[in-house]
C-alpha cells in the first residue's frame, strides 16, 4: 500500500483508512493519494491540500514563461553565461526556487529538516522523474537531503552557492500566503536559529551566499550584504566570498 510504504520511508505513524484519521491527535496529516502525497491541517481543513507539484501548476509556469536567466534569483545566483553552479538549498521548503534553479542549469541540492516537509519534496521528485518533459534532467540536477541545514551544511564540499530562505512572519493577508504560510509557521516555527545559518553558508560557499528576505527586514544575523537585488516585496541580498569567473 503507497501510504504505508510512506510511512516506512519516513518513519511516520501509519493512520490506515481515511476515516481513522479523526482519531490521529497530531496538528497535521500527510495524505497518500494514488497521484500525490498532500500534507493537511488537521484543525483547519479549509485550507486545503498542500503539495509539490514539479509537472504542472504555478511551479511549471514560471519554468515556461518565467523570464529564465533574466530572473532576479537568476542574477542573484550569478548565472551567468558558462556558469552553472553547484547551489545548495538550505531551506528548501516546498522546492520551488530550487527547482527553478534546476531548470536553469544548475546543480541543486535541496535540505529540509521536517520530515512531512521532505517527504512532500521526495514524492515531488519521484513524479518529476516519471515525467517525460521533466525526467531526462530532473534526476541529474535536482536532489534532497533531509536534515537540519545546522549540523548537514558541515557535511557537504564543492558547493558554489547557498541560497537560504528562512522562515519570516509574514504581513501580507492574501488567500495563497495564508495558506502556505500558516501550515509552514504552525509546522516549521519561526526558524529560531534562522541567524546561525548565515555565518555556516558562508564557510561553505565558495563564490556566494544569497539570502531571500523580505523587503521590511532586517538582514539575516545583522550582517550587512555586499549587494542587494531589491523586488516590491522582497530581495535578494547577496554575500560575495569571491568573483564568479568569466567564461
């Protein structure tokens, strides 16, 4: 059964038929489908099904029309003509500027320490894979390592650029960002150790670290970048080690 063999993968309890799940006394549920695995909030079921969906959807859109390297993740990375990077994604999330980067050229790597967060990004992947647009680069540029950025981003060499994206509270009231935003804050927290990251990207990276912030906040650790690619409501700040060679 493909819940079940979730479960196993993940170590997650196995809440067996649909109906037993009222009786689960956890603030949120992974639901296996026979098309998707979809996290939902046990207290709030108008909210709805979260997901990650590599193949159609918002995600597919922007890899279409986008803007490609014009993008301004794009510049913050520093993709630039004959430089794709090794990128590791210290907070990965729902995936989907990793994937884009991957659609890119470059080679992601993607950490996230919840369990039903990564999960949700290795079913992601596997569909991905099985899919005949996506599946001939997907598995060569795009992969997942589930654990805490902290402890993982000492473990790992030959990465270019970290990118981070921490957990923030939010402002905005819009439907799609309550949404996401409050099962991510309920789940992940506020990322408490959001600062400590900063300062282990950088001993990790060999060209940059960039960091996604929104527009009203402060930079991460209090460390003033070397530039910033400001957006309306968010930014890239970008923390240069060294020049990205010319090709």
């Amino acid at each position: 059964m493909r819940a079940e063999n979730v479960a196993q993968k993940w170590g997650l309890p196995f809440g067996g038929e649909l109906r037993d799940l009222n009786k689960v006394k956890s603030a949120f549920y992974l639901l296996s489908t026979d098309e998707q695995l979809q996290l939902y909030k046990t207290d709030e079921p108008k909210l709805g099904a979260i997901v990650v969906d590599f193949v159609g959807g918002a995600v597919a859109h922007r890899r279409k029309f986008g803007g490609g390297r014009g993008q301004d993740i794009a510049k913050a990375i520093g993709l630039k003509h004959g430089f794709e990077p090794n990128v590791l994604d210290a907070t990965a999330g729902l995936g989907r500027d990793a994937f884009l980067l991957a659609s890119l050229g470059c080679k992601v790597t993607m950490m996230e320490r919840q369990l039903p967060v990564a999960a949700l990004l290795d079913d992601g992947l596997e569909r991905g894979k099985n899919d005949a647009e996506l599946g001939g680069w997907l598995e060569q540029r795009l992969s997942l390592i589930n654990e805490s950025s902290i402890e993982g981003m000492e473990k790992l060499s030959d990465i270019d650029v970290v990118y981070l994206d921490p957990m923030y509270p939010h402002r905005e009231k819009s439907a799609a960002v309550k949404k996401e935003m409050r099962v991510f804050q309920t789940l992940v927290g506020s990322d408490p150790d959001a600062d400590d990251l900063l300062d282990k990207a950088l001993a990790l990276a060999k060209y940059r670290v960039v960091v996604k912030r929104p527009s009203y906040a402060e930079p991460l650790n209090g460390k003033k970048p070397s530039t910033s690619i400001k957006m309306k409501k968010n930014r890239f700040d970008v923390y240069v080690n060294q020049g990205i060679p010319k090709h």
